[in-house]
C-alpha cells in the first residue's frame, strides 16, 4: 500500500523516468516565447514582466513544500541573496522589483532540483530547447519584418531573441562537442539572429560560445573555428548595414572603433555620469533602485538603464556587493564544471553547458541589462543548472548512456 501511494505521488509530481517535465520547466519556456512575442500590455502591465513574474510566484509557492528535496548548491548563491535582501529593506528607492528579478532565477533552479530528472526528461528539456531555437527564428522574422519586407531591418529591437539566443548556443555548442554532431547546424541557425537584430556585443558573444565551450573539443578544432568566425566577423563587419550601425559617418575600420565617430548610442555619456555617481559611494553603493533613479533623470526618462549592468551593479551595490555578486558567478560556474568532470554523457553536457552560460552573460553585461532581463536569460540558465544537479541522483545509466536526440 505505501509503495503504491509513494509511485502515485512520484508520478503526480512529474518525477522518475516515466513521467514528463515538471510544470515549473515548462512555465519557464512559454513564458520565454510570449516574453520574446511581446505585445500589448495585460491588465495595465508589459507582458515581459508576466515572463520572470508567474514562474516566481509558481516557485514561491512550492518553496516550502519541496525544499527538503532541493539538490541545487543554494550556499554558492546565499551571500548574494542576504546582500541583496539586505538592500531591498534599507534602499530609499523602488527595489522590490528590481530584488525579486535578480533572484528570481535562483529560486526557480532551486525549485527545479526538487524533481528527478531519468533519461526521458533530459531528452525532453533538450527537445525543448530545439522547439524554442525554432520560435525564436520565427518571432525574429516576424518582428524584424524580414517575412513582410524580404530585406534586413536597420534598426530592431530584439533583445530578448539574442540574449535566449545566446544561451541556447551554449547548449548547443556542447551537444557538439559530445558527439552530437547535429547541434552544430543549431548552433549555426541561432548564431545568425544577432546578425539579423544587429546587436554588436551579441554577435560576438555569440559566436564566441562554441570556441570557448567547456565541453571536450579538441584545441585545434576550437583554433579553427574561432579564426573561421573571426573571418567572418570581420566580413559582417565591412557590410554597408553594419557599418551604418558602428560609425556616425557610416564608413569606418576597425581601429575607428576608439574613436570619436564610434556610434555608442549615447552609452559613453551615460557610462561617464554613472562613474561620476560610482565615486560618490564607491563602497556600498547608493542601493538598490538609485541608479535606475538616477539613469532616469539624467536621460529625462527615455531611458531607466544605463546599458551597462556591472556599472549598475557598483552603483547601487558598491565595490562590496558587486565582488560578492562577481564572486557567485565564478564560483557557480566553476561548480558545474567540476561537477562535469566527474559526469558522463548527456549529465555532463547538461552541466558543462550550465558552466558556460555564465560567460556569454558576464560579457553582455558591459553593454546591456542581461540581469534585469531575468525571463530572457537567468530563468532558462537556472532551469538547465537545476536539472543537472537534479539528475545527479537518478539511475546511474543516465550518466553513462550517451542518449540520441531525434529530431
């Protein structure tokens, strides 16, 4: 009687190898497409805030009903967390919001650690993530107007397409690299869309995921490639659309790029007023919220983000919270690269992938706001940590079996 109970409940909850993805996975995926899809605003609010939002609160209210089953390494996190808490109490700005998006991810790969992941979960996360390659190049078609027009937009607004994007290329890259040979053509078809949206920082943060993969790769294939997209970088560089896009002159070399005629979209202005305010309180910072504040009235609310997330980072946390914060991500991706060494197969691509997410999203954050962006990012790059760590405790033959992903 108590072993039939306990198999009811397993299968109720999305656990063991004959069940699907838990409800918290797939939260994260369709509200990362409708994220992307955008539109008009529901109930007074955009509908890029229903992304990180209703995963959180889905999360919240399973936190203390599954916590004792989490697996995911919370104490890498727990410093950031109590600084960020911290803040959001004592900050003289609006920060409720800004907190809850910043540890909204965190909370979501705890969640997802409770489940147990087999082999026919792992499939179906990687699955998914190819049903999600496939929306995103369609919303990017759609959006740009590429499907009405038939010529490459000038200027787009696709952030949130290239920032899943990128990650979605560390998976891929590394599905790669262990011997799933097909995902290079993913790779290749997600590494296009920053090109397509234009977005500088993205295209070469891009294609520096499957170079730069933790997964085995041999160094003369990584040399390779990385000259290969090198070449090509500097091709995509001399094209007329780009070069209208980095030069106010529309004409310019790559050593131009120094200069005065860089076209920076206003981000230098912005980046030299947030040092001036950095130096105020360069040590704690102004809290959580003030550079938001602050952004806002130097650019007469056009803008509430300097384009910049380490510089917002020190000026509202200061020196202190941003090495803590700087500190998580290094030792959380050095983590799951020593959990994936000592893993086979699919568990160690899940893994090495994870690890090396942090890089594409530490390089974004010179130029854009990937922390505030928790649904296009953070949510799907803790629901890939959480399951890995999740399937630790599976049957063994899932870290050994090399499983195939049909397409």
């Amino acid at each position: 009687m108590n072993k039939e109970s306990s198999a009811t409940e397993k299968n109720q909850e999305g656990n063991g190898a004959s069940a699907g993805l838990p409800l918290i996975v797939w939260l994260v995926f369709v509200f990362t497409i409708i994220t992307c899809i955008g539109g008009q605003k529901f109930l007074t609010y955009n509908m890029s805030g229903y992304g990180w939002f209703i995963p959180l609160v889905y999360s919240l209210v399973l936190f203390p009903l599954r916590m004792h089953k989490m697996k995911f390494p919370v104490f890498l996190w727990t410093p950031w967390v109590i600084v960020a808490l911290i803040y959001m109490l004592f900050s003289d700005y609006a920060s409720l919001q800004r907190t809850m998006q910043l540890i909204c991810p965190i909370i979501i790969g705890i969640i997802v650690s409770t489940y147990e992941f087999g082999e026919r979960q792992i499939v179906a996360f990687l699955q998914l993530c190819k049903y999600l390659a496939v929306a995103l190049v369609i919303i990017t078609f759609l959006k740009s107007g590429i499907a009405s027009t038939g010529t490459l937009p000038l200027v787009t607004g696709l952030a949130s397409e290239v920032m899943t994007g990128a990650l979605l290329c560390t998976i891929f890259a590394a599905g790669y690299a262990i011997n799933q040979k097909r995902d290079i053509l993913w790779w290749s078809m997600i590494a296009v869309l920053p090109v397509i949206a234009l977005t500088r920082t993205a295209m070469a943060v891009t294609g520096l995921t499957l170079p730069t993969t933790f997964a085995p790769l041999k160094l003369r294939t990584r040399a390779f490639i990385l000259v290969l997209i090198c070449l090509l970088g500097v091709a995509i560089f001399y094209t007329p659309r780009v070069q209208g896009k980095m030069f106010y002159s529309g004409k310019g070399d790559i050593t131009d790029i120094f200069t005065e005629d860089f076209g920076d979209s206003g981000r230098y202005n912005m980046w030299e007023y947030m040092n001036y305010g950095i130096e105020e309180k360069p040590w704690f910072g102004h809290g959580t919220g003030g550079g938001e504040d602050y952004i806002r009235n130097i650019t007469m609310g056009d803008s509430g983000y300097p384009h910049n997330d380490w510089l917002l980072t020190l000026y509202d946390y200061g020196i202190v919270g941003t090495v803590i914060y700087a500190a998580s991500l290094l030792f959380a991706a050095l983590h799951a690269f020593i959990k994936g060494q000592k893993t086979q197969g699919t568990i160690r691509m899940l893994f090495l992938s994870g690890a090396a997410t942090f890089i594409p999203f530490a390089l974004i954050m010179f130029t854009d706001n990937i922390m505030v962006y928790a649904s296009f990012y953070g949510n799907l790059q803790f629901t890939l940590l959480g399951i890995a760590y999740a399937s630790l405790s599976t049957d063994p033959i899932v870290k050994t079996k090399k499983i195939k992903i049909k397409w």
